[in-house]
C-alpha cells in the first residue's frame, strides 16, 4: 500500500489533490512559469521534477506515463519535444520556486514556480572565480599603503608563499 503524503491535502479528497496538482503541472510545462501559492509550489516540484525527468528517457512508455498526469497531447509533446532536450545535461534540479510576498486577499504566502533555464555548467563557473577575486584585491590594497615602503616588499613575499599554500589545499579538496 502507497503511504500517504504527509500533511493536510491541498483539496479535499485525494482525488481532488491529483486533479489539482495535474493541472498546475500542465500550467508549468505549457507557459514555463505559473504563480501559486508556496504550499501548491513545494507539492508540485517534486511532481514536475518525476515527469521531466521520464521525459528525457524520451520512449513510448515513459510518455504513456506522463499522459496519465498530463493530459493534453500538445503540452506532452512540447514537454518531450522541446523542454526535455534543453535538460538533457542537468541531473537534476529542473524547477526554481522563489517567494514574493503574501497575496491581497486573505494574505496567502504566494510563490512562482518555473523551469530553470539558465545552462548548468555557466551558473557555476561564472559564480565561483567572480567571487575571491575582488576580496583578494581590497585586502592587498589597504596593507600596502598603511605600511612604509620599506616594508611592504617583505610583507608581499611573505603572504605569496601562504597564498599559493592556501590555493593548493582549496585545488585539492
């Protein structure tokens, strides 16, 4: 027997919960982005993230199982057409859900969830080696003018062996 999702459910029955969630799920592949509440968003992620990811297997069996959730033929066929290939790289992590606020009415947490589009592998290289470089320089910069003249070769030549010694051991781990 299949356990339960914890916590309440978004509709009434179970029924209704799968019917709501099918939905927001065809919502999500159709337009990219769909603006929800932040409990709908966090039960469909997991939903979107399984159907995605039979869509990149890309045979008969695995549409056949995406259509018993999605039913309309043109959102699957965009799905395994269009939106698959593009996450044919990721291992994973194919939706973002990011908060903006609380909605007018009865001040529900709201939340839009999308498919991520920017490529895996520039998000990190672009990020990483950006970030140490500016520090580096608006530490050295200070030292050297507080000091004498005098002293700052022998200052500078000590803190290069550590620094090299400190980018060996981040290389290494």
């Amino acid at each position: 027997m299949p356990q339960p999702t914890k916590g309440a459910r978004l509709g009434g029955s179970p029924a209704h919960e799968r019917l709501i969630l099918s939905n927001l799920a065809t919502q999500l592949f159709q337009h990219g982005r769909i603006t929800t509440t932040v409990a709908k968003a966090k039960r469909l992620r997991p939903l979107a993230e399984r159907l995605i990811t039979k869509a990149k297997k890309g045979d008969i069996h695995n549409r056949r199982q995406v259509m018993t959730v999605v039913r309309d033929k043109g959102v699957v066929h965009h799905l395994f057409t269009e939106i698959a290939p593009t996450f044919a790289e990721r291992p994973g992590g194919y939706t973002r859900i990011t908060k903006i606020g609380n909605r007018k009415g009865d001040a529900a947490p709201m939340a839009v969830i999308e498919l991520v589009s920017e490529p895996l592998n520039t998000v990190r290289t672009t990020t990483a080696p950006a970030a140490p470089a500016p520090k580096a320089e608006e530490t050295e910069a200070p030292k050297a003018e507080e000091t004498p003249a005098a002293e700052a070769p022998a200052e500078e030549t000590a803190e290069a062996p550590k620094a090299e010694e400190a980018e060996a051991k981040k290389d290494e781990a």
